[in-house]
C-alpha cells in the first residue's frame, strides 16, 4: 500500500522535469537533483523562483548555489511538530518530508497504546536528525534515538526542544547502530516500536564494508528480535533505487514469524503541485504493525 505525504502545509514540491525537483520549504524555494524525475518540467518560469540549487559534480557529490542572503538555516512546521532546515551535503536539508506519511501512523499506533493504559519504548536507528523521534515523542512515546553521528544526533535534540517535547523520555545516543543492537540484545532490553532507515552503502570506522543487499536481511534479523511481546510496529525504510518494497516486506515477513501482525510495503509518495494527480516516489517502506 503506498503512502502520500500530503498534509504539509510548510512542504511542497512545487514542479519537477529534466532530472530535477523545485520544492518550497517554507518560504524558501529549492532545486535538487532527483533520478526517477526523467520527464519535462510543467512550470518552467517557476524555477527561476529558486532561492538555491544543488549541482551535481561529474567527479561525484555536488555543491550548492545561492542567491544573495541565502538564510543559513531556518525553521517548518507540520502539525504540531517543528524542524530546523538547512542545506548540507549530498543534497540533504536534515528532513525528509515524504516520512511525514509513516509518523501519521506511528502516532495513532502509540496514542492508542497509551490511552489504553501502557506505555511504549521506541528505538529509532540510523536516526539520522529525528524527524521519526520527534514524532514519536511528541505522540507520548519514549525513544531512544540511536546515529553514528554526533552532529546529526545534537540536531535531533534539537528538533525536539523546537517542539517543546524537550521534558519529554528522550535517550540520544552516538554509536554504530549494529553494535549497539548488538548490545542491546545481550542486556536483554526490548522495545515495542522498532524504526530502521539503513543507508544503502557505508563503510564503518574500522573499514566494515555495509552493503544493503547483503547485510540488510541479518540486521533486520537481529534487530526483530528486540521487540516485546505485543509489538506496536516494526518500519523499516529503504532510499535504494530499485529496491522494491516487496523486498522489504518479505524480509520482516520472514524474519516475525513469532510476532503478530499484518506486514504492509509500499513506495512513500509526495504530489507534485503543478501536475494534478501525480506523485514522486521517494523512497519506500515496509512495516510489521502490531495490535495497539
């Protein structure tokens, strides 16, 4: 089952053609690049509007270009919810807008739960600047939020006092997401929300080689066997291009056989203003939903 990203109000991907995207965050216009966009724009006179854009290098990676005072970061909303923006490399803003779809249904899971009297732990990997965490939080969960990265975790910190979800059962931890699951297991901890966002290639501090087709379907594996008894869910998402999400569903298919649960896969789609009815994929995912 695909799911549409379409209740931003601070979001929107305004056209996109010729292997680009113009998205509004904001009031800030942005070009990136985007692979799967391989017709023609709809509005050309619109991405003169641009405020930067991300150019590809043919040596690889890219940079961007800014107009004059470019703002270094700034602030959107969705719902309730608030995030810092800002330009990085790679083409990343600190936000994928399409996940706006999966916290929609990870919160209605974990409000439920906790109306009912329980209470619920969410473990957030690859974390990344916790968009998933702050959502979570916010819903009434306690998370703890797991990325290798020092930067990317204190920006998820602070996305969560943007939010005012700063008093709120937040963990932020900075280690190798294998190995700290690793870990987990041996201290027998558990958790009834599982998040998992792998990159498709990564190389850890020591020279591990991760390739996501060889080592997803045992990290998932692992992983699967810290959920509690009753399980909310179990995400996991995927940016690999040509990875299909029936992939990522038969791997948590087979790796819950003692879980119950429906598995459900699709892609993540955002509409595209300029052409009614059509969306962009941006991504996919894969969740083990339990009972609330």
């Amino acid at each position: 089952m695909n799911l549409i990203a379409d209740q931003w109000k601070d979001y929107e991907i305004l056209d996109a053609g010729d292997g680009m995207k113009l998205e509004r965050w904001g009031d800030v216009i942005l070009s990136r690049p985007d692979p799967q966009v391989i017709w023609k724009p709809v509005r050309p006179d619109l991405w003169k509007k641009a405020h930067a854009v991300y150019s590809r290098s043919h040596s690889g990676g890219g940079n961007w270009t800014y107009k004059r005072d470019f703002p270094k970061n700034w602030k959107i909303r969705y719902d309730c919810l608030q995030f810092h923006i800002e330009p990085m490399g790679f083409k990343h803003t600190g936000l994928f807008p399409e996940q706006a779809a999966n916290w929609a249904w990870m919160r209605k899971q974990i409000q439920a739960r906790i109306q009912k009297g329980g209470t619920v732990n969410v473990l957030n990997l690859f974390g990344y600047t916790g968009g998933a965490t702050v959502a979570c939080a916010q819903a009434g969960a306690k998370v703890c939020h797991v990325d290798a990265s020092k930067g990317m975790v204190q920006r998820a910190s602070e996305n969560v006092a943007l939010s005012g979800l700063q008093d709120r059962e937040v963990r932020y931890i900075v280690d190798d997401a294998f190995k700290f699951v690793a870990r987990e297991i041996k201290r027998g901890h558990h958790y009834d929300g599982i998040i998992m966002d792998p990159p498709s290639y990564g190389r850890g501090p020591n020279g591990e080689v991760w390739k996501l087709e060889d080592n997803l379907y045992a990290f998932v594996e692992d992983a699967m066997s810290l959920l509690s008894d009753q399980p909310l869910f179990f995400l996991l998402n995927s940016y690999t291009t040509g990875f299909s999400p029936t992939v990522t569903g038969n791997i948590l298919r087979m790796t819950a056989p003692a879980h119950t649960g429906r598995i459900e896969s699709g892609d993540l789609l955002i509409p595209i203003t300029s052409m009614p009815d059509t969306y962009l994929p941006c991504g996919s995912y894969a969740a083990l939903i339990g009972e609330a």
